[in-house]
C-alpha cells in the first residue's frame, strides 16, 4: 500500500491543482475586502456618516406578534 511518503506527495499535488485554480479568485476576493476595509477605515477617521445600502426589506412571514394566534 502506500507510504507516508507517497500520500505527503499525492496531497501536495492535490493542494497545488486546487490553488492554480482558485488562486486567483482568492486572490481578487481579498483584494476587494482589503479596499472596502480601508474605505471603512478612512469615513470611520473622518466622521463621516455612516453609509446605508439601499435594499429591499423583505416583511416576516405569517402572522408574529403578541395578537398572532396559531
């Protein structure tokens, strides 16, 4: 069967396929968290208002509430 030796090797290459192909979608998430952060960063030392996202709010379902009966 194999060796410690063989199933280090056989992992290495595993990891090393892995990272060629998500490498660089990694790398582009980070980079894009790493910019909103320091953005964040500099308003927060400024005192600027904080900014708020427009959305859609999106309202409980079913009855809640202390009248809900169910």
């Amino acid at each position: 069967m194999f060796g410690l030796s063989e199933l280090a090797v056989i992992l290495v290459v595993v990891i090393v396929v892995l990272a060629v192909k998500k490498g660089p979608e990694l790398a582009r998430s980070a980079g894009k968290s790493a910019r909103i952060l320091k953005a964040e960063k500099r308003a927060a030392a400024e005192g600027d208002a904080p900014r708020v996202v427009p959305g859609e709010v999106v309202p409980p379902e079913g009855p809640t509430g202390p009248d809900a009966r169910g």
